[in-house]
C-alpha cells in the first residue's frame, strides 16, 4: 500500500480491525516503544500511538518525578499488557538499553535535538516534536543522523495528517477550486495570560532543574516555565513563532508543495507586555519569500482575532477563491459568490471514548495525531519517508528560527536552502548555532 492510499484510509476510519480497535495493517506490530518527555504533548502523542497499533510501551524518562509517575501509571491502564514501564531520569540511561523500536521525543523545544540524536544512533525510528530545534545547526545535525542512521523520523507537524486538511488539500487547493495562489496567510491571535508573574523560587523537590535546564542557559526557576509555560521563554524555544507558526507555515508548504523560502525578513516585539517575565515577542510579522508566492505571518498575544472561528490558521488567497484552515475546520469561498464549502473536524469518540475525559488532550488534534502514528508506522514497514519526514520539519523549522533572527538583527535574510548559510552575511550565519551551556556540547553536523 502506498502512503497516499494508506493516509485516506486512516483518513476515512476505513482500517480498523474488529480485534481491539487496532488498524489492521498493524496488528502483528509489536514494537518497542520509549517516550522522553512525559508532559502535556508527550502523553498525547504516546496514548495516539497505543490507539493504533499494540505496543509495548516499556521505558518512559522524565526530570520531574511526578510527571513520569503520572505518565507511568496511565500507560500501565491503557497498554494491553498492563504493565508499567521501567522509568528513567536521564534519557541516556534509557536508550543505552538498545531495546527500544521506537522513541517519541516529548521534551520542550531546548531538549530536542540531542535525544533524538541519541535515539537514532541507538537504533530507535523517532517520533520527535516540533521545531525539530531551537537553532538551525542543530536541526542539520538531526538531519544529518536520521539520514546516516538511515532511521526513520516522523516530525509533530500534524496538520499533514488531519483528516479535514487532507481532504481540503486534494478537493480544494489541487482540484483547482483556488485557481493562483497568489498570498497565504498564516496568523495566531491567541491572548497571554494575566499578571502579576510569579517571583522566582527554589524549583521543587521533584523535578531536577539543572538536568532540565540542560543546554540552555541556567535561569532561575518559575513556575511560570514548568510545566508548559516555558513557550514564553526564548532560552527554551522561539517563541510564537516557532510554537504555532510552524505548524501553519508548514500546512502552507505541504498543501502547495513549497521549498524552503529564498528569503525571510520579520519585525515586532514586546509591544504591549512590558515589565513582564515573558520575553517572546507579543506582536510580530514576518514575510517568507519562497519566489513567486509569498507567506506572511502574523500574531499578537492580545486584543481579538479579525476572524473568531479562526483565530490561528492559514489562509490560501486565489484568483477563483480563498481557503480558510485550522485544526478545526476548513472554509472555501469561492469568488464571485458561489456555494461555500465548510467542514468539520470529526471527533471519533465513538472509536475512542477515552480521548472524552483524558487530561489535556487537545481533542480536536486527537485524530490528527492518531493519523500522523500510523502513517509513523506505514514508514516504518517500508523503511520510507513519512509525511513529516526530518527534512520537513527542518525546512520549516528553520524558516521560522530565521523570522526570528531577521526580528532581531533588523534586516532580511537571504536564504541559501542547499548551502545551508544566509548569503552574504557573517553576523546573521554566527546565530545559525546557539551557544550550549557546559557540560553540553553542541551537535555538529559534519560528526554526528
């Protein structure tokens, strides 16, 4: 089965098997599986995973006790063998094992380039999420081991394999309904929390904050950083850019079969949350040129969004219609006032009660993720890429990573994808790597 077929199926809830609800192409997996990370989006991720194939969950790592408990406990619940999973604080403890088929990386963005990196070497197909990194050295580095290794890597940019968006994609933008592309749109106008901000503290007695800190730059811990908030924080991530741009951007490249961008120029900043703990920007644009079609990025933490039933999205402009998208629905307008055309996400409770009453899953994205594991595991089968191989999450990582730097050095970027450089500039090419803090050590693309 080719991967487009085998994507409509899963799309279409066609493959499940009457034995345990599992995909029928995959009921004779049994792989291995490990999880570092064991937050919010890990657990997501890992409980999709034990929804369509039957794995073995068998390690789980974090550096917060509480969490790995939790995270060990629901595993134990929702696997069929009800067993717990070994745990670990110290992910190379869990992948010098060699036992692992599959690893899902689930750490904040400042942890993802050397798990993953590790797990591949050990032998281990890795789910990991994204950004794939927080410079753009690093996302080459995992590049560069995925490809060595000659392991598959599936990126978290789920949109790929939601259901509504894969049908807006063929029924829609290649049908031809759009007519030119001739401007995408992609925009978050989420709010940030109130304040006053937490002071800082000493971190609790359950979590390590130096193995959590790790390579990046030692702070003081708040509990605005752990768990989740620590989005807000550049030292970890890249902002709203590099946590909901992303996404977008690269439901823009996958729709439209865009490349990296020639050039990236962007400009914001802390505009209305000044005094704050915060320091991503809460207002920022940013222009990815990709040559006869350009994407611009918008978001502001505050005031409303000019759309409510789309307050994060992209928008496809054409010269026969426009496409509105999000992890919700999808609207097609046609010009000249034709029928518009709206879908829905479908929730599949009925296939799976549990996502009903499971903490923090984002429920809309459930299928989405479930989607995303089993076209993980079509790749894995046949030893092929998947949907969102490494290099797409590379590629659109880095133009993201480049908004950033363009915002704060002032001026744009031309960006040389096969050369992996900004053209003519050495200040801009310093930033390409984020300095590690010791005992750290930065991977290097040319030695992994």
């Amino acid at each position: 089965m080719n991967r487009r077929k085998f994507i409509q199926l899963g799309a279409a809830g066609l493959a499940l098997s009457a034995l345990g609800g599992y995909a029928a192409e995959f009921a004779d997996q049994k792989k291995r599986v490990g999880l570092i990370g064991c937050g919010w989006y890990g657990k997501s991720d890992l409980l999709r995973l034990i929804q369509v194939a039957p794995v073995e969950v068998v390690s789980l790592c974090d550096v917060d006790k509480q969490m790995l408990a939790g995270a060990a406990d629901i595993v134990a619940s929702r696997q069929a063998s009800r067993k717990k999973p070994r745990t670990y604080h110290d992910y190379r403890e869990m992948l010098r094992e060699k036992d692992l088929d599959i690893v899902i990386v689930g750490t904040p963005d400042h942890w993802h380039a050397l798990p993953m990196i590790a797990a591949v070497e050990a032998g281990a197909d890795v789910y990991v999420q994204k950004p794939i990194s927080v410079d753009v050295l690093e996302g080459q580095a995992m590049l560069a081991a995925a490809r060595k290794h000659k392991r598959v890597v599936q990126v978290g940019t789920q949109r790929r394999s939601t259901p509504h968006l894969i049908e807006a994609r063929d029924d829609i933008v290649r049908a031809g309904k759009l007519g030119k592309v001739g401007l995408v749109e992609v925009y978050s106008y989420y709010g940030m929390g109130g304040g006053p901000d937490p002071e800082d503290s000493a971190p609790p007695d359950y979590l390590d904050w130096e193995m959590w800190t790790g390579p990046a730059p030692m702070r003081p811990y708040n509990r605005m950083k752990h768990p989740r908030g620590w989005r807000s924080f550049m030292e970890y991530g890249n902002g709203n850019v590099g946590d909901l741009c992303i996404h977008m951007l690269d439901t823009a490249r996958w729709m439209l079969d865009l490349g990296a961008p020639k050039a990236v120029s962007s400009s914001g900043g802390i505009v209305m949350s000044q005094g704050r703990k915060a320091n991503i920007s809460d207002t920022q644009t940013a222009i990815f040129d990709f040559g006869d079609l350009q994407a611009v990025w918008q978001h502001r933490r505050w005031g409303q969004s000019p759309d409510p039933r789309y307050p994060w999205g992209v928008t496809f402009w054409g010269d026969k219609g426009n496409l509105k998208a999000s992890i919700n629905s999808y609207t097609f307008t046609p010009a000249g006032g034709g029928q518009p055309i709206h879908r829905e996400v479908t929730l599949e409770f009925d296939k799976y009660p549990e996502d009903r009453d499971e903490k923090e899953l984002e429920k809309p994205v459930a299928p989405a993720i479930r989607g995303h594991m089993k076209d993980f595991l079509a790749a894995i089968a046949n030893r092929g890429k998947p949907v969102a191989d490494i290099e797409q999450g590379y590629i659109s990582t880095t133009a993201c990573i480049l908004a950033n730097m363009s915002m704060k050095l002032g001026r744009s970027l031309a960006w040389d994808a096969k050369a992996g450089r900004i053209t003519g500039d050495d200040e801009a090419n310093r930033l390409l790597k984020r300095p590690y803090r010791t005992p750290w050590k930065h991977p290097d693309p040319a030695k992994v």
